[in-house]
C-alpha cells in the first residue's frame, strides 16, 4: 500500500493510496487541523486509475469546504 497524492485542500488533504503494482487505488480526505483525522475514506471501490480517484476525492473535499 503507498500514497500516490496528497493534496491540500484548504484546512483538508486529500489523499489517493493503492497498490499501483495491481491498478487499485482509493482516496480519503483528513482533517488537517485535528491531527489528520479520518473525515471520509472510499474504501472499497476500487478505482482502476489513480488520477479518478483524485478527481472524486478532490470532489468531496471542495463540496464540504
């Protein structure tokens, strides 16, 4: 599992983490003024492109700014 983006978003980081190596990416978004805490995690969908993972995760953190 590596992190392939980290993105500040704000007071938010959008994160894409995944196994490159088997095209399965997914994406968080933390709080980055509450010690990078959890607000939201993809999961289970399983992304086959990192860059679409970027794209929603980046999507939810600008609609919840």
């Amino acid at each position: 599992m590596e992190t392939l983006y980290c993105i500040p978003v704000l007071n938010l980081v959008v994160e894409v983490y995944g196994e490159p190596e088997n095209a399965w990416y997914e994406w968080r978004v933390l709080d980055d003024t509450n010690g990078r805490r959890v607000l939201h995690d993809s999961k289970n969908q399983g992304y086959g492109m990192a860059a679409v993972a970027l794209r929603d995760g980046l999507i939810f953190a600008t609609e919840k700014c």
